[in-house]
C-alpha cells in the first residue's frame, strides 16, 4: 500500500534515519490517508529518544518531552515526534503514571487505542498492520487493540473515542469493544471536563452525529449527558411532534449541516435546544402534553450543561441565545411578521447569530411531525426574505447602528451615566419601529421631546 506524505514528514523520517534511527508516520495520518481523508496533522514515532531528537533539529519544542514527545517545527509547520514507549499503569484512568522508552515499534502501537489507529507508515518499508487495522478499515469498524477492558480501564475517554469515531466514520463498535464500554462507562467520571466536551464536540460535529445514540445505549451519556438520557425519557404527546424529546433534539441535530467543531457551536444548541422540556412539562385533561417556557428554562440549563463541561464563555453565550430564542416566531403569523417585527428580533439575537437561528428553526421544523409542516415552512421562508431585504437595505438594528452617540447624547443635556443608555435605548426602539427615523437631527429630536 502506498500513501503520499508531506515532504516535511519524509524529511522528518530521513533525518533520523540517516542518524541511525528507526521512524514511521503512526496513527490517525495513516489511517486517514488510507481512507482518503486529508489528515489533520502529521505524527511520527521513532525509536529516537527525546534528545536525540532535539539534537536532529533546528527548531524544537518541548511539547512532553517526560512521556517522549517532542514537536518539530519544519517551515512554520509543527510535527509531533515521539519515542517508541511502553505506558506504565494509569492508576486515575486518565494518565499513566510513568512511561518506558522502548526499541520496539510494536510494544509502541500495542498501548494504543483503536486498531485503524495503531498503524505505521514507512515511505519505502511500507504499512506496517501488527493488529488488522486494514481489515477494520475495511469492514467499517471500531475495535479495541487487545483485551478492551485493559484499554478503557487506562484511559476512560477511549469510551467516549470509540461512539466519536463511529460518528466521523459511520463505523460501527466491534461487538466486544462495546460490551466493555458498557461494563467500563462508570470510569468516565474520573475524565476531566475539558477532555470530555473536546470528545463530545466532535462527535456532534461529526458526519453522523446520530451516533450519540450509542452513547447513550453504551451508558455513556449517563455519566457525562444525563439530560439527554432525561430528554428520551419523556414523551410529546402532542399533534406537532412524532418523537419523544430526546430523539427529536437529535433528529433536529442531524438536520443542521455539518459545520467546524472548533467555530460553530450550532450543532451543540441544536441537540440542547429543547432540553428544558422535561423540567416543564404539563398535561392537560385531555393527555395532550404542554411545554410552556421551556425556551427559557433550556437557556439556564444549556448555561449550566455547558459550564459544567468547561466551555468557553463566548460558546456558551452563543449557545444558550440560540437555545432561548429558537422558539421566538411559534406564535408570529403570516399578518405578524413586518420588517419592524423582525427588526426587533434581530436586535435581540444579533445579526450574526440571526443566521444560525434561522438554520436551526427550519431544523427544529424538520424534526417535527408533518402537523401544519408545509404551513410552517411558508412561515419561514417569509421570514428569511425580511432579513435578507434588512440586511440587504443596512437597515439599523443595534446601538452601533445608530446616527448618534453617547456623547451626543449628553451633549444634548443628557446627564451622563445609566440615563445615557436609557436614551440610546429608547432611540434604538424608535429607529427599530422606522428606520427613517435614523438622522442625527431627527434622534435628537426625539431625545428633546
């Protein structure tokens, strides 16, 4: 089998080589390049120790250099190099304890985690498969390399791994592989919160995010998404759904396109959005199920889920936005929606996240029943011209917008201060109503009224 990699990897693998080393291309490169997947970023193993390294290269940084790993900086590139090691006992299920440099390529690819990651490449000596990676390539599946316990037991993340790659593959979970998740899941909790939400973005983010149901098949959603494991738990008796509310939020997840895990939060308040339901729910006489302020009461908890997992603040800003105002226009009909009544929507969402929001409420439609579907895409549809011809037109929906500033304001006879905001405000609101309104000489106007 031949694979094409970058020059800079070869020059990586020849130089230590040439020093009288051994060196491979390892894991997810190999694996991805096999599929024909343009790999993220290159590693390389080899049998050189960290220092040895370092003496091989202009430019180095001491990534971990304690457990072998050096990064190599080739023309503005970085290229993780790591000695061939053995991986003493990781006694918190997250971290060994203590590494063993080894002269063996295969005690190296024997700690890893996954078969199709446990793969070398030399540019001349060719693939080197010790565990039939190829063969689960081929067959589409993820499977533990060795006893699977073992494997989860030193890092419990692998858990969370295995459902990752299956949803950026659409492979399936070696039976084996996946009764030890099952047994193993508990272990989660000793993984930290970052590990898990970078796991987790990823899979939702990923080709088939729907795989996030064997997660919670696996009992791994108990452990790190309980309100998930809530959500599909309680049912919609209602015309407007056909699924309870865990699978419509990953119905509705599925439904949003694929956008970048690192930039993109929209997949994330798609599978949130609805997750306030359950702490809301009522039914009336009839058995017809209710969800009165579930918007709100999702927002505080997406703030919270999020928080708990270590996200950024501006992910969790974002996300709990879309997650509030998803159900902004359920009431608005056809005779509601004015651009003045769209212009204050944007100016509660952003002009920004107005975009997403658009995206996840035909979403969020979608994952529905065809109950009133076609009157509700119409519906929609009325609402993307509005913001398009609003946009089109710059017509002013926040404060930046506006023909004066604070210092106007006061110098106006604004005392300076909270009354300032106020005045702004107010004159936002006049301009949101009629856009006309939008001259310096005609805000002021209205301040002295």
């Amino acid at each position: 089998m031949n694979i094409q990699i970058p020059g800079d990897v070869n020059l990586i693998i020849k130089t230590l080589e040439g020093a009288g080393y051994e060196a491979y291309a390892v894991g997810g490169c190999v694996r991805d390049s096999i599929l024909g997947r343009i790999p993220g970023d290159w590693d390389i193993t080899t049998s050189a120790l960290p220092e040895q390294v370092k003496e091989l290269f202009k430019v180095t940084i001491d990534t971990g250099i304690a457990h072998g790993t050096v990064t190599v900086v080739l023309n503005h590139e970085n290229y993780e190099v790591t000695t061939y090691r053995i991986d003493g006992e990781y006694l918190d299920g997250r971290h060994p304890e203590n590494v063993e440099f080894t002269a063996s390529l295969y005690e190296d690819l024997r700690r890893r985690d996954f078969t199709i990651n446990a793969m070398a490449y030399h540019p001349e000596k060719g693939l080197i498969d010790e565990f039939d990676g190829i063969k689960d390539l081929e067959d589409h599946v993820i499977r533990a390399v060795g006893e699977p316990s073992e494997r989860f037991e030193e890092d419990a993340l692998r858990m969370l791994r295995a459902v990752r790659f299956a949803a950026q593959l659409d492979f399936d979970i070696e039976e084996k592989t996946a009764e030890a998740i099952k047994e193993k899941a508990g272990n989660l909790k000793k993984v930290s919160a970052e590990r898990i939400a970078k796991e987790l973005t990823l899979l939702i983010c990923a080709k088939c995010p729907g795989r996030i149901r064997e997660a919670v098949s696996l009992g791994i959603t108990a452990v790190v998404l309980p309100e998930l494991d809530l959500c599909l738990a309680t049912p919609q008796n209602n015309p407007h759904h056909a699924y309870n509310v865990g699978e419509h939020c990953i119905k509705v997840m599925e439904a949003v396109p694929q956008g970048d895990p690192h930039k993109d939060p929209l997949r994330i308040a798609s599978l949130l959005h609805d997750f306030g339901k359950p702490l809301v729910k009522t039914t009336d006489e009839n058995g017809k199920d209710h969800f009165k302020g579930h918007a709100d009461a999702g927002e505080e908890l997406a703030k919270k889920i999020l928080r708990r997992l270590k996200f950024d603040n501006k992910t969790i800003a974002t996300v709990a936005k879309l997650v509030k105002y998803h159900d902004v226009f359920m009431d608005a009909t056809l005779l509601d929606l004015t651009p003045c009544y769209l212009r204050h929507v944007i100016n509660k969402v952003g002009k920004e996240d107005m975009k997403s929001l658009l995206v996840l409420i035909n979403a969020d439609i979608m994952g529905q029943s065809d109950f009133f579907r076609k009157e509700k895409l119409v519906r929609l549809e009325k609402i993307k011209s509005l913001y398009k011809d609003i946009m089109e037109k710059g017509e002013p929906v926040e404060l930046k917008d506006l023909a004066v500033t604070g210092k106007d304001v006061m110098e106006a006879g604004v005392a300076p201060g909270k009354d300032v905001g106020e005045a702004l405000n107010r004159l936002l609101n006049a301009v949101l109503d009629d856009p006309s309104v939008n001259t310096k000489e005609k805000l002021l106007g209205i301040l002295r009224k």
